[in-house]
C-alpha cells in the first residue's frame, strides 16, 4: 500500500510510503517535519550571538512576542550599578549591561527596585563566573553565610545583604539561607561531576540547574519592591509552580545562548540534549526550546492559580507585583542575551 503525506505551507513535500517495507507513514512525517524545523532555526554566525536561537520563541509563546519596556531611568540605574561596583571592588564590565535586565524586568517600578537587583545581578554573575574559572572556592558560600569580607565578592555580599535584608522579616532571611545554601550544594555537584567525569541525567539535570541559577535570586524581587509575600502563599503549590518555572525559562534560555562559551562543559541542557539523544546542534537547541515554551505556559498557569481572592486587598496587591516581575522575566532576560556582549 502506498500514500502519499504533503508538508503544510508554501514548499510540499512528496514522500511514498511503502508499509509492507517496514516504514509508517508516521515515522515519516516524523522526518519531514524535523528537516523542516530544523532548516529553518537560526545558528549563531560566526562571531555573532548565540541567544539569536531563541529568537523563534517570540513566535511560539504570547508573553514573549513583544520587547520590554525600558526603565525611563535606566542611565541613572547604571550609574548607580557602576558606582557600587567599584566601591566594592567588582568590575562593571563594558557592554555587559546588567542594568539593562533590571530595567525591564523592573519598568514598571521606581528605579530604586531596578538598581537594587542589577546589582544582585552583577554580584551573582561574577560569582559564577569566578566559580566556573576556578579562581572563587566553594567556601565562599560559608564565609558569607557568616559575614566575612576577605574576598571581594563576599564584601559585595555583606554590603548589599545590609541594605536588602533591613526591612525583612527573619522568615525571610532564612529562607534567602536556604537557596544560598542551595547554590553551594548545586556547585559542589557540578564541581564533583567535572573531577569524576560524570554529565547529569536529562532528567536530574533542571533541579541541579535550579540551583546553579541562585533560588534566592526569586526571593530578591520582594526586598526591591519591599514587599513581602506571606508564608503561606510562598509555600502553596501555585506559587512554588510559578518560581520554578520561572526559573527554569531563564535558566535554558541562558543555556541556549551560552553554550559556546561553555567549552564544553555538560552543564547545559543543549549539550546534554546532543550527547544523550544523539542530536545535532540545531535539532537539540530545538528540542531545548520546545520545553522553554511548555514551561512559559506553566508559568501563566500557575499565576492563574494563585489565591490572591485568599488575601487582603494590600496583601493581594503585594503579591501581584511580585508575580507581575516574574512573568516579565523571560522577556527581560530575552531582550538582554540579545544585546549583551557577555556571550557574543
């Protein structure tokens, strides 16, 4: 028996299908419609930006499709960022344009919210850094927990800890210790993976990258807007939902556009879609962007589900904003992998 299947859209594609050969037809539509995908998702050019591959989730998911608004402030929110910086021993690396996260992911707010977290973005990003080169020791982690200022990072911490934890609550604080806490399991994980040449499962691989990204970055948007969300809405199932989903969109988006950067280390969800699946470049950053969308739709749903009727009216406010920011998020983070020279 033979059929004949033709492809949607402009080009049609042929294909006969003899069954009694073993072939499905679904096996081949399959085929025809990665070949298609895949033609068509940009690769970096040479010397251009990784983070140009995403550019088809701005077709694929609503929230996503239009740009940000930029912070009328934003000049203002850098210079306060490149002061802070020297002032505490850090570099404000041309081009990089932390600040630039921040205002969008803040433009609705003053720009006080917006410099306080592009400079949590700044510290937690050479952090990173310094911990991927080899040059920052795991025990950072312990020294800032205790309030040392050895290391120019852990200064940066107490200085900005100062201003950040003064109008919070000592529920919150312990909480913040807790994904701090989290950030050090998580890098003493990768670190242990690298020296035994093990890669993650493709399944263990989105908790461990929650907590390479920094939970408490979440927890950082309440002390910016001061605000604080109520215990138990932080814990019930929709808002847990909606932080890790959130976490997850930026964490792949930022695998998407670093991967090159990597140098071949498996902590990336691409590198681990080619090596476990057998995929090639375009088709694993494919595979990485379909779960980026699904995870956007479960961001939307969760906030859809939050108990804000539970609330008082202020309460329930406090808590829309604080949702509000996450789900400018992934655009946020979007606009600025596009624009920033750290992974060009």
């Amino acid at each position: 028996m033979k059929s004949t299947v033709k492809s949607t859209g402009k080009s049609t594609v042929n294909t006969t299908v003899n069954t009694t050969g073993g072939t499905t037809v679904f096996a081949t539509v399959r085929t025809a419609l990665r070949s298609a995908l895949t033609s068509v998702l940009p690769l970096p050019r040479r010397g251009g930006s990784a983070a140009m591959a995403l550019l088809p989730l701005t077709e694929r998911v609503p929230a996503m499709a239009a740009p940000c608004r930029m912070h009328p402030a934003v000049y203002a929110i850098e210079a306060a960022v490149i002061d802070w910086a020297r002032r505490t021993g850090l570099r404000a690396a041309p081009g990089v344009g932390y600040h630039r996260m921040a205002g969008r992911a803040f433009a609705e707010f003053d720009a006080a919210a917006a410099a306080l977290f592009a400079q949590w973005l700044t510290w937690l990003f050479h952090l990173d850094d310094e911990l991927d080169e080899g040059s920052c020791p795991l025990d950072i982690f312990d020294g800032m927990l205790r309030g040392a200022a050895r290391h120019p990072l852990e200064a940066a911490f107490a200085d900005l800890w100062r201003v950040t934890s003064a109008r919070m609550s000592d529920r919150w604080r312990a909480r913040f210790a807790v994904g701090l806490r989290r950030q050090h399991d998580a890098c003493r994980t990768e670190a242990d993976n690298r020296a035994a040449g093990r890669m993650p499962t493709l399944e263990e691989y989105p908790a461990l990258r929650r907590g390479t990204v920094g939970p408490y970055l979440y927890d950082l948007v309440e002390p910016c807007l001061r605000v604080e969300v109520p215990a138990w809405v932080h814990e019930c199932e929709p808002w847990q939902q909606l932080v890790s989903a959130c976490s997850d969109v930026t964490a792949w988006c930022n695998d998407v556009a670093s991967r090159p950067k990597e140098r071949g280390d498996v902590h990336n969800f691409v590198v681990l879609a080619m090596r476990q699946l057998g995929l090639g470049e375009r088709e694993a950053t494919a595979w990485v962007l379909d779960r980026i969308a699904a995870r956007c739709q479960d961001m939307h749903k969760a906030a859809r589900r939050l108990p804000l009727e539970d609330l008082e009216p202020k309460e329930a406010r406090d808590v829309s904003k604080v949702a509000c920011a996450y789900l400018a998020a992934p655009r946020a983070h979007l606009d600025w992998l596009l624009e920033s020279k750290r992974y060009a």
